[in-house]
C-alpha cells in the first residue's frame, strides 16, 4: 500500500506541475504567415464527410420509393424488406 499511495502522490504532483505551467504565444520567429495547409485538410475531411452523408441519404430515398412502388404493384400485402415478422406460438407473448 506504501507503493500505491507514493506513485498516487507522484502522479499528483505531475499533475499539478502540468497545470501550472504557464505558455505564452510570443515566439519571435513566427513571421505571422497563415498555414493552408491545415484549412485545406479540413475542408476536404468535411467536403467528404457531406458527400458521403448526401449518397447515405439519396440512397435510403431511393430504397424506401422501390420499396412503396413494389408494394403498390402487388395485390397482396408484401412486407418491406426491413420488417421482422415475429410468429407467436398460441399462449407466448413477447415479453418472455
């Protein structure tokens, strides 16, 4: 337990040495240039993260209208391709 405690201090310590640390944004050698870069990373992490998000949703769109016209198109009831038909036994419930 005397280990436990003195490496719980220790860690402690680091981190309040951690927080205490002050940082100041003055370097002399910044030339105060703006880095593309970095902007250009993120507007094509976003740009694909919109088109993939636009095909997900044109693709949904596009099921669930194939799915009503089919079933338009048949006489009988037809189930949608994503609905579970649960069959009960006589006397079960869905609460077992």
């Amino acid at each position: 337990m005397a280990i436990h405690s003195g490496l719980c201090a220790l860690i402690m310590i680091f981190f309040i040495d951690c927080l205490m640390i002050k940082v100041h944004g003055k370097d002399p050698n910044n030339a105060d240039e703006k880095d593309f870069k970095y902007a250009a990373i993120g507007i094509g992490i976003g740009a694909f993260f919109s088109v993939c998000f636009v095909a997900i949703k044109l693709y949904m769109l596009r099921k669930h209208i194939f799915d009503n016209a089919l079933s338009d198109c048949d006489s009988t009831a037809r189930p949608s391709s994503r609905t579970v038909v649960v069959e009960l036994k006589a006397g079960e419930s869905l609460m077992n």
